[in-house]
C-alpha cells in the first residue's frame, strides 16, 4: 500500500487505536474477574488482527492493494466486529443492510478487472 492518502492513514490509525484500547481495557476487565469480558477480548483480538492483516501480506507478498479497498476492508471490520458484535450496534435497524453494502463495495473492488497491481 505505498501513497496512501492522509484521510486513509487516519482511517487506519484510527480504528487500531480504538480496537486496542478496547481490548486492553476487555483484558483488563477479565484480569479483574469479569466473565462476560472473554468474549469481547476474543472478538476484538481478531479484529485487530484482521484489520492489520492486509497491510503485512502486501509488504511480504509485495502486491498493491487499492486505498479505496483498503478503507472499505476497514470500514467493513470496524462495523461489523467492533461496533456490531462487541457493542452490539446489531441492536440498531438496517445495520445489517449498511454492512451488507460496505461488503458489496468489497466485492465490487476485488472483482473488477484491473484494480489489484502485482
């Protein structure tokens, strides 16, 4: 992902540094003997890892992924694993719909010819 832009960088600082104070602050709500933390550890954790994912396989597998991919990709995560499962914005009508469009817009991306540079 070389030049990305400033509002991309952002996006991705961002949502890192909001999954990781959540999930140290889950962690530490496990420490302390909560049991309904373990959950939103788990979920957070492997958001986390998804959301860091895509930036080490482009670096280790030198492929350019798309900034506007990269940034529904993040915005896919972030809504459906952080807000959606951890703070159960599923609660909230059509969440669904709007993530089944920011998934559409993933599809649509990794599909149309030409996009993904190697």
């Amino acid at each position: 992902m070389h030049k990305q832009s400033l509002a991309l960088k952002f996006s991705f600082v961002f949502v890192v540094l909001s999954m990781a104070i959540s999930l140290l602050t889950a962690a530490w709500q496990l420490t302390q003997g909560k049991s309904g933390s373990l959950l939103l550890v788990l979920e957070t954790g492997a958001g986390l890892l998804l959301v860091l994912l895509p930036a080490l396989l482009s670096k280790w597998l030198r492929f350019y992924l798309p900034a506007f991919l990269y940034f529904f990709f993040l915005a896919f995560i972030y809504c459906a694993i952080y807000l959606g499962d951890a703070y159960h914005f599923y609660y909230i009508p059509y969440w669904d719909k709007f993530l089944h469009l920011i998934s559409g817009a993933l599809l649509f991306g990794l599909g149309h010819p030409g996009l993904l540079q190697v």
